[in-house]
C-alpha cells in the first residue's frame, strides 16, 4: 500500500490524514478537546501505542505524527480512528480502552478468518450498551461471545479468571431487562464453599449467598443505578437464587446466569439447564481449570461441554490467558499456572 491508498482508506469524519510517506502519516482531530482525551494525560494513550505497536507517536496540538512499520501504524490509527469516535458519540477513553483498540486493531490483521472484524479501513466491535454505560469489546474472543450472547438462547463462556466474561454476562442481562427484551434476571452459583448446607450459615437467603454472588452484584451494580438494583431485586425482577434451590422451577422470560459453573455436580447441571423455559436466555461461565468439588466428583460444565458439542442453539465460547483484560501480571500468573499444570499432567501420564 503506498502513502496515496493510506490517505483514502483512513478517510473518516472529522479526521483527516496527511500522508508524509509509507511508513509516516499525521492524522488530525477536528475537536480539540476530544483530541486532548484521546491522548490521555500526558499522552499516556499514544505511549501505550508507541509501548504495544513498536511505533513512534508525538502529539502536536489536536494532532498526532506516527511513524514505524507500515501495518502496525495502521492498526494505530484504526485504533485512535475507533476511540474517537466512541468519544464524539459521548463516551469515555480510559487505559483499559485504548488496550482493548489496540488488541483489536492486531486481531484485524493477524485473524483473517474471524468474520467480526473489518480489516480495512475501521474497528468493529461488538458492543453492550445500558443507561448507564457502554461497554466495547477488547478482544476477538470478547468480540464473539458479545455477538454469541446476541444470537444464541444458550451460551457457555469458558475460560481463565480476568477474561471478563461473568461481567459481560450481567451486562448482556441488564442490557435485555432494559429493553424489556425479558422480565427478570436471575443469577445463581454453586455454594461450594459451604457445601450447599446454607442453613449453617447466619442471616437470611440473601444474606446468606451473597458472599458467593459478590461478583455477579459488581457488575450489576457498574451496569445500573445503584437504587434502581435495590428496586429490582425487592420487587424480584433481580432475583438471587443459589443452585440448590432452582430445582422444580421452570425460567421463562428471564436472562438466566449460572456463574463458576465448573463447582456443578453432572446431576446440578442437568437440573439446570433442564430450567429454560419460554423466551429466556441462559448463560453459563465457569473456568475448567479451577474445580474446587471433591476429588473423584466430575465438573458438571466439563461433562455438558463434551455432551452438548454440536447442539443447535448452543453456542461455546472458549477463552485463553492471552484474553484476560485485567492487570497485565494477571495474564502472566495465568499463563505460568497453566504451564505448571501441563508438566503435572504429563508427568502423571508417563507413570500410569
């Protein structure tokens, strides 16, 4: 591509691109302010792109200089191109933002074959949108669940901790009861903990399990008004229900959420998911690799992921370590666990 195409393909409104050579284009905000938050503070956004795409980036004014090799200073504007226009429509830029541009500009290039992307000349990425805040995806797999959520009755989000796909799960929920799209949410998860003897512990239902739902009320809690949850989970449009006590109950017109799905016996999963009824949503997230039942007891999500491969209207979304969007040690810590376990199992099977 020579600096002529560069200048037609980056075309975009209220942007414009000046192309010095191949390798080195400036590209223009029209709003000032806008610009200013794009950048970060002290330009912290383009050192994060100067940091992850091995490029140079010198904001002058409302406009930024960026210079390296041809693909990563495109994937850089495709980036700044996609965050500003998320702040002219009147969002927000944070770190965690221009991360997630960043891993999908690469993605655009890099995964040829994942149809959600457009490669050429902007960012689409799959987004949930309450009242209260719009989220984005930050990588190709978020990218696919967000869509999986949106086109299948029932969706299993697998993978390490950090990925954020229990966040993204309430926020698809909240996203549905406020399109009057379902009637309730309900939100449940194996007490493991306590051995599902929920009696031994003070305080009534709510106070009981809450402890074990603490990250499911977070994201609820970031998706919506403070008050308006309270609201909803008196009146029991938001109802907390743990495993044990969902059996006999059919589930319909709810955006139903079963989270650390791996703790499941195979006899709790089958109950569960047995619980869909009409017009409802089922979502389930767990991470394999953190089984806490008793030894010998089989991870119910295991078995239903190897039961139900194939099933029309099941979709599986499987996430890795190098999709966690938490602190980067978090993807590393990850990554050196999962190694530890591949020896530990290969050297398992060479003494068997």
């Amino acid at each position: 591509m020579n600096g002529r195409e560069l200048v037609q393909s980056s075309s975009s409104r209220n942007t414009r691109t000046a192309a010095i050579d191949a390798n080195h284009f400036v590209l223009t905000f029209e709003n000032n302010r806008l610009a200013s938050e794009l950048f970060g503070q002290f330009d912290q956004h383009l050192k994060l792109l100067e940091e992850r795409l091995h490029i140079d980036a010198r904001a002058r004014g409302n406009s930024v200089s960026i210079t390296g090799e041809l693909q990563a200073t495109n994937q850089a504007r495709r980036a700044l191109d996609f965050l500003y226009e998320r702040l002219q429509k009147g969002g927000s830029v944070e770190v965690s933002d221009v991360e997630g541009a960043i891993r999908m500009a690469v993605a655009a290039d890099d995964q040829l074959t994942l149809p959600t992307l457009e490669r050429k000349a902007k960012l689409s990425m799959a987004q949930i949108s309450t009242r209260k805040k719009t989220i984005s995806a930050r990588t190709p797999t978020q990218d696919a669940y967000m869509r999986a959520l949106e086109r299948s009755e029932l969706v299993f989000g697998v993978g390490p901790a950090g990925t954020g796909k229990t966040y993204l799960a309430v926020a698809h929920a909240a996203q549905l009861l406020e399109r009057g799209a379902v009637d309730k949410i309900i939100l449940s998860r194996p007490a493991v903990e306590a051995g599902e003897r929920l009696g031994f512990l003070p305080g009534d239902m709510k106070e009981k399990v809450d402890p074990y739902l603490r990250p499911l009320y977070d994201a609820l809690y970031d998706m919506m008004p403070g008050d308006k949850v309270e609201r909803a989970i008196t009146a029991g449009v938001i109802e907390i229900a743990p495993l044990a006590f969902m059996r006999g109950r059919t589930l319909a017109n709810a955006a139903v959420i079963l989270d650390e799905a791996q703790n499941t016996t195979s006899m709790q999963m089958k109950m569960f998911l047995t619980r869909l009824g009409e017009n409802s949503r089922m979502i389930i997230t767990g991470d394999p690799s953190q089984v806490d039942l008793p030894r010998g007891v089989k991870s119910g999500l295991v078995e239903a992921l190897q039961i139900l491969k194939g099933v029309e209207g099941i979709s599986v979304i499987r996430f890795k370590d190098t999709d966690v969007v938490r602190h980067p040690l978090v993807g590393r810590i990850v990554q050196a666990y999962d190694a530890q376990y591949a020896v530990h199992e290969e050297s398992e099977a060479a003494d068997s």
